[in-house]
C-alpha cells in the first residue's frame, strides 16, 4: 500500500537523493503544497532523527500541521465515515479524481457549482475562459491508503502535534526537531487549509518561521503571479498572528517576499547541472511527451 512512508522514501527522499547526487555537498530549499506540505515536513524530521541535515529551508504553502481546526473538511471526518470509505477505497485501490474534485467544489459551493450553474442554464451566459478551472480539471487518482492515513492520523488524531509521535520507518517524527528556516503561507478564503489554522504551525517550530497571508483561496491565493498582482500578501506578526491590524501589508504576489526569503536561506550561487552528464541521460526534449498524452 503506498501509505505517508512511501511517498516520503520514495518520493520525496528519492528526489532528494537524486539532487544530491548531480549537486553533491549542496543544502536543497524545500516546498510542499497542501498535503504535499504534510510530506516535506515529515520527511524534513525523518532526516533530523537521523542526523542528516541537508535541508536548507522548509516553505509549506497552505498546509496543515495541526489539525485542531482543519476547517469545513473535518466535519466529514468520524470513525464512523472512515470506516464506511474504508471497503469500497481498498477495493478500488483510489480515490477517485471526481470524488476529490467534487469535495471540493461543494466546499465553496457558490464559486464552483451553483454560481456556474446559475450562469450557464438560468441566465443563459457563457462563462468566460477560466484557466484555473481547467488546471482544477486534471485530476489526480490518489492512492487509498494513504487517504486513510490523512484521515485516521492527521484528522481524527492529529498525529504530528500529540504526545503520541508518529514512527516512519523506525524514525521518530518530532516536528519540533526541525531548525532549518521555515516559511509559511495561507490564504485568506481557503476552506480546505483555513489559514488561522496553517499559522498554528509556527508554535511547533523552535525557530520563528516567516509567516505570510495572502488574498485568495486555496488555488488562485497561491497561484499569484507578480505579473498579475490580482491579489495582496501580509506579513503576519508572531505574537498576533491573527490580528491584521498589526500585520505588515504589501502590495501584491506574495512571490516577491517568498523569493526573498529563499535567497535569504539559500548558500551560494553554483552553476546548475549540464542535463544528463551520465547520472541520469536525457529522454527527449522538454516537456516530454507525458504531457501530451491524453
């Protein structure tokens, strides 16, 4: 079953190491997205317990460590709806992409199902080309065992941040280990990541990480680009974290100050890997014909 301990050892660990085989002796800046945030962190204390310590930051963007609050999702979420997910999942073997995307849109139920409904059968209109809604149409089968495992450890019991730590692959996961420059990113209309609760992260760190909100949900929020600047950002006081009143507004992506931060933690300039140079030979050209694929 490719539970949390795949996808950290031979997932993210397997990029890692690749990394460090075309780069060796260099520290890797570390991103998770959402659930893929849950993975880098894990992965980041897996490392600790081992005394290995290449990561030269940590930015989580939208991820939920502390799982108290984790907003309209959790309400879904018993012993006795895992239990009812539990057969049909393992029989298939995934999640379904649809049943994903549907949870989803019914969490913001106007934006993405009545208002569109309204728009195309009631009025008549036709909606105008949104390409985040076709971005949001490429989705992704995920794997049945490890949606249990979000929802038995992380939903029902907040696994990361009890006394009760969890183990991956005989390594403790204390979060509280990691030490390396730690980013934070919400968005202040995500209702799958609710950003009050993202921020809750920041007491888990032993160093202040850099704690930033920005306008938007839980797509449209992160994909920002400076080109755009659709949406402002803040930089959250850490003794109020709450309180935007005392929060530092910027205008703009959130891409700058997040581009400042890396090269703030980053170690010195080094020449990027020439593609292939027998480690690993060049397939094809970008962007490779899996893209192209229907």
């Amino acid at each position: 079953p490719y539970d949390t301990t795949h996808y950290v050892l031979d997932g993210a660990l397997a990029a890692l190491d690749q990394i460090d085989r075309m780069l060796p002796s260099v520290k890797t800046q570390i991103m998770g997205y959402c659930a893929g945030g849950v993975i880098a962190s894990i992965m980041t204390a897996w490392l600790k317990a081992r005394g290995d310590d290449r990561i030269a930051s940590l930015s989580l963007i939208t991820t939920l460590l502390d799982y108290d609050e984790p907003g309209p999702l959790g309400r879904f979420v018993s012993n006795e709806s895992i239990e009812s997910l539990r057969k049909p999942l393992t029989d298939v073997g995934y999640l379904p992409a649809e049943i994903m995307l549907r949870t989803f849109a019914s969490l913001r139920p106007h934006d993405l199902l009545i208002g569109r409904i309204l728009t195309a059968y009631v009025l008549g209109e036709r909606s105008k080309p949104f390409p985040l809604i076709h971005w949001l149409g490429d989705g992704t089968r995920t794997p049945a065992s490890l949606v249990l495992w979000f929802l038995e450890n992380l939903y029902l019991n907040n696994a990361l941040v009890s006394d009760q730590k969890i183990e991956i692959a005989g390594q403790t996961i204390d979060l509280s280990t990691i030490d390396c420059p730690v980013f934070l990113f919400g968005a202040e209309r995500d209702d799958i990541s609710p950003w009050k609760s993202v921020m809750t992260s920041a007491q888990v760190f032993p160093n202040p990480p850099v704690c930033i909100l920005g306008e938007g949900g839980h797509n449209s929020g992160v994909i920002s680009p400076p080109t755009k600047n659709r949406h402002n950002h803040y930089i959250l006081d850490l003794k109020s974290m709450t309180d935007l009143s005392v929060a530092e507004k910027r205008e703009g992506s959130w891409w700058t100050t997040w581009n400042q931060f890396l090269e703030e933690t980053a170690g010195s300039w080094t020449d990027p890997p020439r593609p292939g140079g027998g480690l690993r030979p060049v397939i094809e050209g970008a962007p490779g014909r899996y893209v192209k694929q229907s």
